[in-house]
C-alpha cells in the first residue's frame, strides 16, 4: 500500500486557501447547483477519485439529479445542463487546462 501524504500536515496553509475560496463562492451569490458542478468537473479534470466521490456525493445530498452528474463528463454533449451552465463549465475546463495552452 503506499502512503498517502498528510495535506493538513504538510499544506496546512494550502487548505486555509482553500477553505478561504470555499466561503468566498458560498458568500458569492452563485447557486449551488452550479457550484457543485463546476467542482465535480474540475475534480473528473484533474483526476482525484476522492475528490469526484467527495462532490458526486455533496451534490446528490443537496439535490442534484444522478443523471447530470453522470453525464457531465460529456456536458457539451447534451441538452440537460443550461446555457448558463455550459457557459460555467467551459470556463472551469478553460481555467483548469491553462497549463495545455
């Protein structure tokens, strides 16, 4: 098994950041639902399963339907997600892959 690194020992002032954006997106006036799916696809991005299990799950509590996160890997494939929505997601994808330009 290998070990996992500690992120509260070892990024400590990483995650209060990340804590800090939290609030500030909670504070923001944008709508959950449209949180949780911006987070949900920027996770399935990068590629963390616990981060993806950790959204899936937080989004399905608040009332998300399975079906748009099942589909939301292919957002731009189907009707379902709203045009505000499609705008939201591109943008998370655009800022998530800067580094490939």
């Amino acid at each position: 098994m290998n070990a996992r690194l500690d992120y509260m020992k070892h990024g400590a002032a990483a995650i209060k950041v990340l804590y800090a954006v939290e609030l500030h997106l909670q504070n923001s006036g944008l709508e959950k639902s449209l949180r949780h799916l911006v987070k949900l696809r920027a996770s399935q991005i990068n590629g963390c399963a616990f981060c993806v299990d950790m959204h899936v799950e937080e989004a399905l509590h608040d009332g998300e339907h399975p079906t748009r996160l099942h589909l939301l890997s292919v957002w731009n494939e189907t009707p379902i997600f709203s045009e505000r929505e499609q705008v939201a997601l591109e943008w998370t994808e655009a800022v998530t892959l800067i580094a490939n330009g």
